[in-house]
C-alpha cells in the first residue's frame, strides 16, 4: 500500500511540474517573438519629409522652415547610405513623391500618418520621420560669435504595419566655448576651431542619429 501511495504521489508530482513548465514555455516564445531584433522585422525603408513644432512656426518663415526640414532631411538620408545601414534605404526622390502623393488626397492628413501610408505605398517595412525642435543661428561669425548656433530634433523609425515606434533617438546641442567642456576638444578642432552654424550643427546631428540608428541594429 505505501508502495502504491509512493508512485500516486511520483506520479502527481511530475503531472504538476508539467503543468507548470507549459506555460512558462508558452510565456517565453511570447516575449521571443515582442523582442524579436529589429534587423529581423525591418529589412526595408524609407525617410519621409520631416516637420517642425509649431513654436517654430512664429520664429522662421513659412518658407525658410521648409528650406530647414528638407535639408535635415536630405542629411539624415545621406549619413543612412555613407554609412551603409544594413537595412535598404528606398530612394529620397521614390519617398518624396509617395509622400506628396498621400498629402495631396488628404491635405490635413497629420504627418506620422501620411509617412505611414507613404511608406505602404512603397511597400517598405518601415519609415524614418523626424520633428524640429529648435534651429537657432549663431550670432556672429566662425571667429567669435554673441551667440551660438543651437540645433535640436527627433528621429523616429515607424513601423508601416500599425504606425508604432520601433526606435527613435534625439538630437540637441548649443555649441559651446572649448574651455567650457575640455572633453569635447576633438570635436572643436574636427570644427576647424571655429563656430560653426547651425546648418552645419544640423548635418552633425544627423550623422550622429544615423549613426545611432546603424549601433542600435548591431547591439540590441
């Protein structure tokens, strides 16, 4: 009889820890499967036309502002293709175009949206937009300025499937006098040891994201 009991309670004992062990498996492909590399979900994309906060609206032209977007723009795409992203970048002229298409039908259409859409047009996985902040000029000249240039923006990386966020990074920096942040010195002499200004600043900042970008896909 307690032979019997032994092997009932073996016996239920392994049923339980069965029990136990399928759903800790079921719960550990889930969380496989949410955090799965984005080198495995995005093969392809696309960099639509960035925008600006309103803020910036009542500081700059209409028109000198959309000179400023599509010059971070155009930076951004062509650090992405220096630095040879492993993820195919669909070209600038295809997106502009499949951007000013989706905006053409639905002028209020707000900008994520018609960047997603674009990019469906495309048939990319994905679609980097970004968003000004700040885009001040210095005041002054490379030898000594009363003000500095100041730069700041967002990159995000859309997923074209539902419009969610698979990485963003940002970009901000007023640039500073060398005695002000010794552990800066290489930059200020990769800067020619002048101010610079604020376009310049700009293309730093979108090499950096790029650049950002290509380590986060290598890393994660």
């Amino acid at each position: 009889m307690g032979k019997i009991r032994a092997v009932f309670e073996i016996f239920i004992l392994i049923a339980f820890l069965a029990a136990c062990a399928n759903p800790a498996h079921a719960q550990t492909g889930e969380r496989s499967e949410a955090k799965a590399p984005l080198r495995e979900k995005v093969k392809t994309a696309a960099v639509m036309p960035f925008s600006s906060k309103s803020a910036l609206s009542a500081e700059m032209p209409a028109e000198a502002l959309a000179d400023k977007e599509r010059f971070l723009m155009i930076s951004f795409y062509d650090a992405l293709i220096a630095q040879e992203s492993v993820v195919k970048i669909a070209p600038l002229k295809e997106s502009e175009a499949a951007y000013a298409g989706i905006t053409a039908e639905n002028p209020v259409s707000y900008f994520r949206d018609a960047a997603v859409e674009a990019g469906r047009k495309l048939g990319v996985d994905a679609v980097f937009t970004g968003v000004i902040s700040e885009y001040t000029e210095r005041k002054g000249s490379g030898a000594g300025v009363e003000s500095p240039a100041t730069v700041a923006f967002s990159v995000e990386l859309l997923d074209t499937k539902d419009g969610s966020i698979l990485w963003e990074t940002y970009f901000t920096e007023t640039q500073r006098p060398l005695l002000d942040n010794l552990y800066e010195i290489d930059k200020f002499f990769k800067r020619g040891a002048k101010w610079i200004t604020a376009d310049e600043l700009a293309k730093e900042g979108a090499r950096k994201a790029a650049s950002d970008f290509n380590t986060f896909l290598t890393t994660e």
